[in-house]
C-alpha cells in the first residue's frame, strides 16, 4: 500500500483525507482506532514553525545585507 503525504516540517506532514481514511481502515485491520481530531487554527502554528526551521531568510543576518543606510532616507514621519 503506498501513502502520500507532504513533510512540512521535522516532525510534521500533510495528509490528503481520503489516504488518512485508506490507512485508518487498514489499522482497523488489525484493531479499533480512534482519532482524536483537534480542531484549531493551527495555521499560524505551522507558518511560524515553517519559518523557524527554514533557513530561507538566514541571509538577513549576513552583515553584506545591510545596505542602507540612515543617509538614504527620503522621507520620515514623527
């Protein structure tokens, strides 16, 4: 039996619903399963747990990055 799924972080993944169900029945196999669904936004959850293992904004902290300056500003507002 294969199952997708989408790792989105080290110790999370996404389910499509109907996989979920076709490997529910088959634990069912063997015994009584019971799933416990928790139903909260966990989006910002994920976002934020996303962001801290990604490596993808790593560069900001490189000092080449800094490339303005107080002198380049145009504008300020009070």
């Amino acid at each position: 039996m294969n199952i997708n799924i989408q790792k989105i972080s080290k110790d999370r993944i996404l389910i499509n619903l109907e996989e979920f169900n076709r490997l529910i029945a088959k634990a069912e196999e063997a015994e009584k399963i019971v799933v416990n669904e928790i139903n909260e936004d966990l989006n910002t959850y994920f976002i934020m747990k996303l962001q801290e293992e990604s490596s993808s904004l790593d560069f900001l902290n490189d000092e080449r990055e800094n490339i303005y300056s107080v002198n380049d500003i145009k504008e300020s507002y009070k």
